[in-house]
C-alpha cells in the first residue's frame, strides 16, 4: 500500500515535468529567483497563464513563492530540482543526437540501395 502512494505521488510531482511552459519555468528559475511579471515577459505568456502553472508547480513542491507587498518572487524549492532539471535536458539532447544519426544513417541506407537499383 505504501509503495503505491509513493508511485502515485511521484507521479503528480513528475507531472510539472509534462508541460513545456512549466519546463520553461523552471529553466528561467535554475538561473536566479524571478517575479510573476518578469517570468511572463521572459517566456511572453500572460501572468494569468504562469500564476496558473506556478501554483500547480507550489502545490507539488517544486516553486516556493514569497510575497513582498504586491509582487511575488518564486524560486525552487529544492537544489535538487537543477540537477534532476540538467539531467533530463542531458537525456533529452542525446537522444535527440541519437535520433539524428538514426536518421542520417536510414537515409544513407536509402541513397545506397536507390543508387544500387541503377535508374528505374
């Protein structure tokens, strides 16, 4: 039973990781601490749309938020979230890499065997 929540909650904390504007939140905050209005201007949404995602992202523990009169500076949580943040980044990149040479190899093998068919 215990497992099961476990499995369960780290589903819902992977979730953050399963929408490419929260991605792009938590790339902005890797860098440094930043309001609501800067990181809509830096990701060009409205405020609206990352209030939205931050508060899904404070409600699994991955954004704190603090308030300073009318403004609001969300940071991460957590240093680990960086690493687990690069790690997926790295992950991603080489298998794009990977996907590339896949593809540069399966086009080669196409031009190969269309050049030895000679012309139809």
């Amino acid at each position: 039973m215990l497992k099961k929540h476990i499995c369960k909650h780290h589903a819902e904390v992977c979730k953050v990781f399963a929408n490419s504007l929260r991605i792009e939140i938590i790339e902005a905050l890797v860098e440094r601490d930043r309001s609501t209005t800067e990181l809509a201007e830096m990701i060009g949404v409205s405020q609206v749309n990352i209030s939205q995602a931050l508060r899904m992202m404070r409600e699994r523990n991955i954004v704190i938020s603090t308030r300073d009169g009318n403004s609001a500076s969300h940071a991460l949580a957590d240093p680990r979230i960086k690493k687990v943040f690069f790690m997926m980044r790295e992950m991603l990149l080489d298998n794009l890499q990977r996907s590339g040479e896949l593809a540069r190899d399966v086009r080669s093998n196409l031009k190969s065997a269309a050049e030895a068919e000679g012309p139809s």
